[in-house]
C-alpha cells in the first residue's frame, strides 16, 4: 500500500498524489511557485522527501505525472524500459536508490546495468533528496562518451561548443568569432550558431560557410544550425553539409506540439540524417531547460524539475551526439536567481547522466535575473567537478544575438587549466598542429584571431 502522508513537528502532512509529492519535495523554484504548486512551508517540504523517499520504483513507474494514454512521450519512456533492468530495481524505494548512488562501491558498470530501467519520474524522486555535492559526486560515476568527429565525456578531458552567434547571421562577424574561438582552444563539440532568420536558405548559406571552415582548415569537429528542426532537414534535403541536427525538446506531448514537433518529426530526422550524416555516429543534438513546459502551459501539473528529467528520458531514445541545459536562459520567473540557477543545473547534468546522456550545460542567466558573473562561474565550476562534458563559447560570454551571459572563450581555457583538462584527443591533436595548443597547454599564439583568419585565407 502506498503511503502518502506524515507527521511532523507535531503536524500531518498528507499530499493527494505522487505528482503532489514530487512538486512539494522539490528545492524552491520561482517556476513552481509561478505554477501554484510544490511546497507552502520548509516543513511540508521536508514531510514531501521523507514520504517521497519511502516511494518504490514501480510505484513511481505507475503513476507518471502525464497519463500514459494521454501522452506519446510518457508511451515512448515507458515502452522503451528494458525489462531486465527494471526487475532488478522496481522493488527499491528512492531512498534506497540514493544510497545506491552515493555508495564508494557503486561504480559506472554497476549504474549502467539498470539506467535503462528507470523513468523520468524516478530519477527526478531521487534527485530531490540529494543535496548539491552528492549531486556532483554520483554524477561523476555517469561517464558518458560519445563518438562522432570527435570523442566527447573522455575522464581528463572538457570540451566546448564554439557559438559565434551574430545579430544579422553576418558571414564576416560569425567567422571572426569563429577565427577567435578556436584560437582559445574552443569548437570540439559543435561549431553551432543560432541564426537570426529561421529560413532554409540562411541555415543552408551558414552550414555551407561554417563547413568550408571546417573543411579548409582540417578541424576534426561538426557544425550545426540551431534553427527549427523542419528548417534544417529542407537545407540538408538541399545538399546543405549538416554535422548535427538540433531540436528544443520539451517533457510532454503538448510541449513538443508548442516546439512544433512530435516524435515522428523526431523520426524523420534520424532517417534523413542517417542518409546524409557520416554513415551511423550519433548526429542528434538536443536542448532543454527547467521550465519551458511551464512556459507553453503543457506541464500538467507537474514540477519543472520531473517534466525536465521526462526531456532526459526522450532524448536518449533517440541516440543523441549532444544534450545540453541551457540553465538560466528562460529567466527569473523559472529560476529566480543565483542560488535556484546553480541548483538547477547541478540537477539536470545529474539527471540527464544518470539517464545515459552526453550531457553539456550552458551554464548562463538573463540581464534581468537576480544573479551574476559569480554565480556563473560557481555552477561552472562544480559541473567541471560533476564531469559535464561541455560548456558553451562565446566571445567575452556575452552573446550579442540572443541577449543573455554566458561562458566565455577565456572561461573554457581557465576552466581547464584549474582542474588539468584537455579538449577532446582529436581536437587537441589539431590544437597542437598548428601550435595553438603543447603539452595541455595554450601557447602564446592563444587569443591570436588573425593567425587562423591567415590559415583559412
């Protein structure tokens, strides 16, 4: 029998459902409150772990925040469990599972052998019972690497999306960037712009330039064009040399119909990409953020932290080369500040790599939240200790085009040099070959934009 109330400090606590305990067990979120739900008290947020900490596996399987029925994303989570897996844990409590990954014995193979078991749902229960550093330290056991051009999530190794946004998708401003970025070391993940103009023509005229970049200077990395999936396919469909293909992706049904996508556009891509995308490496590259189902009204209910791990649960079935939050970039009424923003991508990089994704984080906030350089650099820091995979950059980590901070070039670099990391092997390779990088290190020719617009002319 499923219980689903308390007492504490002399009050009883009793909550109408499993979605009412995810939400009231969650840390403070001004998205949840924006929402009217989760937690009234510190104490009823208390009372909310400790009954959600007694909630089993099956429990949480059978009681997703969106019905099954009602919903294509909770059908694909849970038709695509592994049977074997899910066996082995349906009968541990939340709590249990946290013990299970906090414990100095539990290793990454011991983790993989069941992430194909869990829901989104689960994984959300047992992140709000864990505080920022055991966040960090289970998210470092969830290696996650991938191969495409080059080989992301590597132990030792931090990379980057080289993201030379421009306010009119001018070729002359977006190559400077590009000239400067890699110049720091920066582009193993992605060179990735988000254009200005949704059109097949702009993305086909930007993969076309970024890919003679890549071509002529012999980078091993992918480019790609974050504009609407539907956009990129008709530009690739065109001969468009695409890298990656991106979507923004959100935890229900309703969500992804607000993105303009369901899971058969999802589908089409794949075929499409598999056709004209280097044979069989994963091309996919997906992006989320706490809050968006708020925002297009589809959250049914649930929190923003369960509906952004449901994302998490998504995007593996489809085989994704990169994932990543972009944190703080929706704004206060999600993530009031600082503090909400550090937490938030502490949970989803945890969430995501539990779940078996490449994750990266663009670790960033909007001029009008309450939060600034500091708090940036603090969450980058951590996530480094975390083991995210990649960061984002950006030229002085001001992005000119979408409005909002983010990292920098000189983020990337420093936050290598501090904990001893090195771009991807490939990159670092081609880093060495033409004496931007020796040894780990940036040479003095680091921040040199000129000395790579000469190389390419």
């Amino acid at each position: 029998m499923i219980t689903l109330d308390t007492r504490l400090d002399g009050r009883h606590y009793q909550f109408a459902e499993i979605k009412t305990v995810l939400a009231c067990a969650n840390e403070e979120k001004s998205g949840d409150r924006l929402a009217q739900i989760g937690s009234s008290s510190e104490l009823e947020r208390v009372a909310a772990k400790y009954v959600l900490s007694g909630l089993t596996m099956q429990a949480l399987r059978q009681a997703p925040v969106v019905a099954y029925e009602d919903d294509e994303v909770t059908r694909l989570i849970d038709d695509s469990l592994d049977a074997v897996a899910f066996e082995k844990i349906k009968n541990w409590t939340v709590s249990d599972l946290r013990e299970f990954l906090l414990a100095s014995t539990t290793d990454l193979k011991s983790i993989e052998e069941i992430r194909w078991g869990f829901t989104g749902e689960m994984v959300a229960a047992v992140t709000k019972l864990m505080s920022n550093m055991d966040l960090i330290l289970a998210g470092k056991k969830c290696q996650v690497i991938v191969k495409a051009k080059t080989t992301l999530g590597l132990s030792g190794r931090l990379a980057s999306r080289l993201q030379p946004n421009h306010p009119n998708d001018s070729i002359e401003g977006i190559k400077a960037s590009i000239f400067e970025g890699l110049s720091y070391g920066v582009g193993d993940a992605v060179i990735g712009i988000n254009p200005v103009y949704d059109s097949a023509d702009t993305v086909g005229r930007l993969l076309h330039e970024t890919a003679k970049i890549i071509d002529r200077l012999q980078i091993p990395t992918q480019n790609c064009i974050l504009s609407h999936i539907t956009t990129q396919m008709k530009a690739i469909e065109r001969g468009a040399p695409a890298g990656l293909i991106f979507q923004s992706i959100a935890g229900s049904e309703k969500g992804n119909t607000a993105f303009g996508i369901n899971l058969e556009t999802l589908r089409e891509a794949i075929v499409l990409g598999k056709k004209n995308i280097s044979g069989t490496m994963p091309f996919m590259y997906f992006e989320t953020g706490q809050g968006s189902e708020l925002s297009s009204l589809s959250h049914y209910g649930a929190d923003q932290v369960t509906m952004e791990a449901r994302c998490y649960a998504l995007a593996r079935c489809f085989n994704p080369f990169l994932v990543n939050d972009v944190v703080g970039f929706i704004g206060p009424e999600y993530l009031a500040d600082g503090r909400q923003m550090i937490r938030a991508g502490l949970e989803d990089h945890f969430m995501a790599k539990l779940l078996g994704l490449p994750m990266g984080v663009d670790a960033c906030y909007t001029n009008h939240m309450n939060a600034d350089q500091n708090d940036l650099e603090n969450l980058t820091i951590l996530l480094t200790a975390a083991g995210v995979n990649y960061f984002m950059g950006v030229p002085m980590g001001d992005d000119v085009m979408l409005s909002y901070q983010t990292t920098s070039f000189h983020d990337i670099a420093s936050l290598r040099e501090i904990n001893n990391l090195r771009p991807a092997p490939e990159f670092e390779a081609w880093l060495e070959s033409i004496s931007i990088m020796k040894d780990g290190r940036l040479t003095d020719q680091a921040g040199n934009a000129a000395y790579i617009a000469r190389m390419f002319s």
